[in-house]
C-alpha cells in the first residue's frame, strides 16, 4: 500500500533555476527507501520537501490518503534526523529527548516513561542529565535519532545521518538504525552518498541524477541490473560499448557493428526495447594472454569464441588483491580487473572475452 | 623566550591606565572614607540619610532600569528579524539600526527638545488630531530621559542579540518545527534561550550607560537630577569634593553589583552546549 506519493513535483530555489522538476515517488508503508545520487542531485531537496522545510512550485504531495502539499511541518508529525544532529545545546539529553513530547502535551510521568524507553533503544541510558556537548559524536547521532522516534512520527527522515562519524561507528550505526527502524515499522526516507550504506540497509534504493530518479529497485537488482548508464557508471560498471544495429532472436540479443558482434542472452538486465548499449564490470570482463602464433584480426564472430575481442595492454595498476588493466582494442578502452600473481607487462596483446551473463543492457 | 617583547608593546597602554586611571580611582575611593585625617563612614551615612540624595539615587535606578527593559522589549524583535535575513539585507538593516551612534548625543539630545517640548511637535500633533486638549508635559521629566536613552541606546541591544542570533544554527529551528513548534515556540524554547547571552551583554551596556549619562538627562531632564548631574554639580558648581567622591565611589560599587549580577544569572543561564 502506497504511504507517500509525489506526483509531478516541482522544486526551485529561485524563480527561473528548477531542482526539481515533475518529480515522482512512491514509498510503501513499512519501507526503508534510500536517495543515493552524486552531490548537488536533489536528495536533500527531495528529503526537505517531504519534510515541509520547502514549498512545490508545482504537483501534488499525498500522505496517507490525504493531500499534504500545504500542511505545515509542525503539523506534519515526520522525524527528521539532520546530518549535524541539531540537538538544542541548551537541553539536557533528557529534555531534548523530551522537546516533543511537551509540545504535545504529554503528562510527566509519560514523557518521563516514553524517554527513558527510547533512550534504552539507542543505549543511552544513564545519561538523561548530561548536555549534548557532552556526548560523542556517535552519541549526539542517538540522541537526534531517539528524539524523533519518540514523537512516535509517521515517517522518519534522515540526512546522511553517518557522514560525520568515523568508519567503524559508521558499520555499527547503520545496523542500529536499521534494526529500530524495523523494531518499530517505521516507514523510512534516508539520504547519503555511501553506497554501501544505502545498499546495506534499505528495501529499495532511489538513484537520483540531476533531480530525476532514474531507477527505483531493489538494491541487489540495481547492483546487478542497472537501467540506465548513469546508474551503471554510478555502481562500478565502467566499461560501455555502443552497437549500431540490434536484432532480438529467441532467448537471445544479437548485437553488431561494423567489425563485431556480440550475443547476449536474454535475462533480467536486457530487457530494455531497443537498448544498444551494454555495461559490464571491470572484474567481469575476462582477460587472457593472446597466443602469438593466432593472428589477431579482430573478427571475433568468425572465430570459435563468442564476445571475444582482441586488444594489447596500455596501463596496469597494482590494486592490492588484483590488477587493473586498460587495454586498448579496435572497439575503444575498457578496464579490467584480474586477480594474478605476476602482471601482463604494457604491450601485451590478449584477449578478452566478456561472458553473456554478465553483461547488461542500459538505455 | 621569544615573545618577551610583547610585553613592553603593553607598556605604554598600562602606564596610561595606572597613571590616569587606577590611580586617580583608588586616590578618589580612598579620600571619602577620611574627614581631617580621621577614618570615617560620615561621607556615606551623610549621603544616605539625606532624602533629597536617596531620591536621586532612585530616580537613576528606576530610568536605568526603565530603559533596559524598554530597549529589551523594542529590540528583541528587531534582532530576530534582522537575523533571519539574507546577508545583504541584514547588513543594511544593520548599519541603519547603527546610525544614530554615529551622530552626537549632544545633537540627538537636543532634537528631542523639538519632538518633545510643550509645543513641540508630538504636542502638537496629537492637539492637531484632538487626541488630546493640553500638550503633555514630557520634556524635562525622567520620561523624556528615558526616551533620550532608548534612541541612544537601542542600537547596542540590537548589535549584541544580532550578534548570538546570527550563530544559532538554522538546523536548530528546523529541528524544533519538525517536532511540532509553531513559529512562537520556536521562538521561546529555542530562539530566546540561546540568545540570553547577547542579552545580558546588551543589558549590562545599557544599564551601565544609563546610569553614568550625563549629556542626555542635562539636555532632556530640566531640574530633575539624576547621579552624574548631580556629581557633577556637586564637584564644578559647589565644588564639594567629597560628595563627589562618594557619590563616584556609589555609582562604581552599584555598577559593578550589577555587572556581577547580571555575568551570575547568565552563568546559570548559559548555554551548555
Ligand atoms: N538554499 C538553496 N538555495 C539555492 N540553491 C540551493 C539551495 N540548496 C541547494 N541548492 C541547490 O540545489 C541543488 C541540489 O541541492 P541538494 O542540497 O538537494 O543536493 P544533495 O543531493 O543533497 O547534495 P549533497 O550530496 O552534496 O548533500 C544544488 O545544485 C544546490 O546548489
Ligand atoms: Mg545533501
């Protein structure tokens, strides 16, 4: 069941530049969506929005069954986390815990009983007296958490929540907010531009790119099937090439050019109509030394191999546990990653093959 | 070793203060506890049992304090509207809100002559309107001090909570809205606490001001007296320096009590974070 829906939104600062525009998305109820995107896309925009810090120019915002676009934030009862916590300096840990519970007019002993429940969920129990100053950073992270889950909101929203933390805290944070986010069934809203964070603690990953989402799935489908270029490039696909013909056989997408062709079954991540473009990962991409005695030309299909192309070694980088290699071929560069013990020396001619399954089509 | 030289660059400043400054307040202090070589509370308990003195005495708390509240309450808002505006229209807000420093308290002293007097221009204004059938008597009365000493003061309330509100992180009042504070209690819960700082600075300012001015209550005050127009008195015109220096020596112990009040309260006060 849908929860929040925004329909053709439109979002600017100033009056000519849109960050924003005819933006939608839909979140379920229960859900942990993250925003993930390069700085400057829109997903602090976006996540104001929602909050009601920010006014649509245009479109519809609907939470619940009911139209939220002019609702106030102070009436919208959502949760927001701020990446500098914003803890009221003035306030004990308690009372900060406790700001909207007063507001809501809460009796003491309720505040004093729903506090110290929540202050017990994010381990912070026995410093109710002490000041944020006081705290660590991941502490002050608690605290800001724990005050917006105490109002009990609607939706929780986070703005790259972790990015001031250190690694480690980082690992043990995400898991905390997961774990209460689905302790409590709070539908939920994260923004960050860690991708393992989002991909390690949401149910669905929004890739934003120049304020569009360009695709909303899973994250083991976006890790796997990426839609679009941007998103491939944005998850460690960098190697692209681009036919001029495409022909659909039966359980398979023949792709050709003027000197190649190559064959791609058809599975999750070709079924984009049309599409002539695929992406695969460098450490998919195979690499062998290339026999001297066979000549080269180039003409894979008319070879035993299929999606072999033939190439010699321009740049290797040492990564630690492999190599990466640029190799150059007739159909431009391409980046591959090889676990070896000793590196192909620059010049090397060889050969790759790029297995079927790996390969994705993106529009 | 090496930034020795830094204290003689200190030299001069600590001369010039010592002599001219320490000295002449500890020689004036020292001078009202002796009458004829005798050590002696005479000066004090000749001052405080006078009617006439306490009185003036009183009068100067009261338009002190009238005027501390007075800027509190007109400036407050100011500085939290200036402080919410964008850089460029706060700088001009802001030095607008500074200009009447820039001109003399003689000169802006004596323009309220104009605004105020029995036929001055509010007078006869409100008279034009038929708001009232006799002109006020506002000028030469501790009201019309007190007007003199807002207009005079007011900017340095609004500089000093300009200055605490500008650092409060707007993070902060996102925060309390999104857990339901109106504009209002935004305001009292989040604003007002973190701004007490710039308050109480503002506030020893204006009280400490209040109660040394001269040129204000002798141009606006007429024969109503307050503690530096009476010392003053005291010292040229009758040249009695003894009152003087006790009345000096008052004014110094009254403005330090409420140095140390005020820095007390904003101890307890302070923001801990
Ligand atoms: N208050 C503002 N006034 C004008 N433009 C703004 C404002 N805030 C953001 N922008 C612009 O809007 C665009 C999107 O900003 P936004 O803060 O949403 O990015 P983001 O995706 O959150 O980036 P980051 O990962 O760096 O936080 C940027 O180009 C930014 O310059
Ligand atoms: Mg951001």
């Amino acid at each position: 069941m849908t929860l929040l829906a925004l329909e053709n939104v439109s979002v600017a600062y100033d009056h000519q530049h849109y960050i924003l525009r005819d933006f939608n998305l839909n979140i379920e109820r229960g859900q942990f969506i993250s925003l993930l995107g390069p700085s400057g896309c829109g997903k602090t925009t976006t996540l104001r929005l929602i909050a009601g810090f920010l006014e649509a120019k245009s479109g519809q915002f609907t939470f619940n069954g009911k139209n939220y676009t002019k609702v106030p934030v102070n009436k919208r009862n959502f949760g927001f986390v701020f990446q500098s916590y914003a803890l009221f300096p003035h306030l004990s840990i308690f009372e900060n815990v406790a700001f909207g519970l007063r507001l809501r007019k809460v009796s003491d002993s309720e505040i004093a009983k729903r506090v110290s429940r929540m202050l017990e969920i994010v381990s912070l129990t026995g410093y109710e007296k002490r000041f944020p100053k006081e705290l660590s950073g991941g502490q002050k992270q608690r605290v800001a958490i724990a005050r917006a889950l105490v109002i009990e909101p609607d939706l929780l929203l986070f703005d790259e929540p972790l990015s001031n933390l250190d690694a480690n805290l980082r690992v043990n944070m995400r898991v905390e907010i997961r774990r209460i986010q689905q302790e409590l069934g709070i539908t939920t809203v994260y923004v960050s531009h860690d991708q393992e964070e989002c991909f390690s603690i949401s149910d669905q990953v929004a890739i934003m790119n120049n304020g569009v989402i360009e695709q909303l799935d899973r994250p083991s489908t976006i890790f796997k099937y990426p839609r679009t270029e941007f998103v491939a490039k944005f998850i460690g696909f960098s190697n692209f090439i681009e036919f001029a013909y495409r022909e659909d056989r039966d359980g398979e997408i023949w792709l050709k050019d003027k000197a190649t062709s190559f064959r791609v079954p058809k599975h999750a991540g070709t079924d984009k109509s049309g599409g002539r473009k695929i992406a695969i990962r460098p450490e998919d991409i195979n690499i062998t030394a290339d026999s001297p005695f066979i000549p080269s030309t180039g003409q894979i299909d008319t070879g035993k191999e299929l999606n072999q192309v033939a190439g010699a070694v321009m740049v290797s980088t040492f990564l630690g546990r492999s190599y990466q290699y640029v190799v150059r071929t007739e159909m431009g560069d391409f980046t591959v990653n090889r676990e070896m013990e000793e590196p192909y020396a620059n010049g090397q001619k060889v050969l790759l093959t790029f297995p079927g399954d790996k390969l994705v089509i993106v529009n | 070793m090496k930034k020795r030289y830094v204290y003689w660059l200190m030299l001069p400043g600590l001369l010039f203060l010592t002599l001219f400054m320490l000295l002449p307040i500890i020689h004036t202090i020292g001078s009202t506890f002796f009458q004829e070589g005798q050590f002696t509370f005479e000066g004090y308990l000749h001052f405080l049992r006078d009617r006439y003195y306490v009185d003036i005495l009183l009068t100067t708390m009261q338009v002190s304090l009238v005027t501390t509240m007075a800027c509190i309450v007109v400036g407050f808002p100011v500085a939290y509207h200036i402080s919410m505006l964008s850089p460029r229209k706060k700088g001009f807000l802001l030095a607008l809100a500074i200009f009447p420093l820039l001109t003399s308290s003689v000169v802006r002293s004596f323009s309220w002559i104009i605004i105020l007097g029995k036929n001055g221009l509010l007078n006869s204004w409100l008279v034009g309107l038929g708001l009232i059938d006799q002109p006020l008597e506002i000028l030469y009365t501790p009201t019309a001090v007190m007007i003199g000493l807002i207009h005079l003061f007011l900017p340095l309330l609004i500089i000093s909570l300009v200055g605490v509100m500008e650092n409060i992180d707007p993070d902060l009042v996102k925060a309390a809205e999104s857990l339901g504070s109106s504009r209002f209690t935004v305001f009292r819960k989040v604003i007002f606490p973190l701004s007490i700082p710039g308050l109480i600075l503002g506030s020893i300012l204006i009280f400490v001001g209040s109660m040394t001015a001269y040129t204000t209550p002798t141009v606006l005050g007429g024969k109503k007296r307050v503690i530096a127009t009476f010392l003053y008195q005291n010292a040229i015109t009758l040249n009695d320096w003894n009152s003087a220096s006790v009345i000096a020596t008052i004014m110094i112990v009254i403005t330090l009590l409420v140095i140390g009040l005020m820095t007390k309260m904003s101890h307890k006060f302070r923001v801990k974070g």
